[in-house]
C-alpha cells in the first residue's frame, strides 16, 4: 500500500505513533521529517535545517517526541518539528 506520493531522497527510519495514528519517516538527504495521519490521509512535511546527514529517528516517550540523530549531535524534538 502507498500512503503517499512523495519526492524523497532517502527515506528511511518508519515509525508508528500509536498515540495520534500518525506515521513518521525522515528523508535523510532533504533534511525533511514526514508525518502521516491515518485519519485525515495528509502528508505534512517539517523541515529540520540539521546538519546533513540525518542518522536516525526514534520514539522518545508517549507524549509525541523523537530522538533524531544528525551529523553533529541528537535532537529532542517534538512531532511538530520543535525543538
């Protein structure tokens, strides 16, 4: 199944977010996190500006933040794209 037609580089790391039915994967060239609602069938795109390359995307903790590994550390973000 397709759940979007998107213009990734390298799209790697899936994950599923159980909490808001959203699925997050990151381009690890473009710099960019996607997020997928099941609900409402959109695609939104957070831009991170890291320093490429991107190396990783974890769930954090219940509440909708991510551990992203990137070239010069890891970042705490939350699933809107802040830091």
């Amino acid at each position: 199944m397709i759940i979007t037609k998107n213009e990734c580089q390298l799209g790697e790391a899936p994950v599923w977010f159980t909490k808001d039915k959203s699925f997050f994967w990151l381009d690890y060239l473009k710099n960019i996190l996607y997020r997928y609602d099941l609900e409402s069938k959109i695609t939104k795109m957070i831009n991170l500006n890291f320093d490429l390359p991107l190396g990783g995307l974890v769930i954090y903790d219940k509440n909708g933040k991510f551990l992203i590994g990137a070239s010069n550390g890891i970042y705490l973000i939350n699933n809107n794209g802040e830091i």
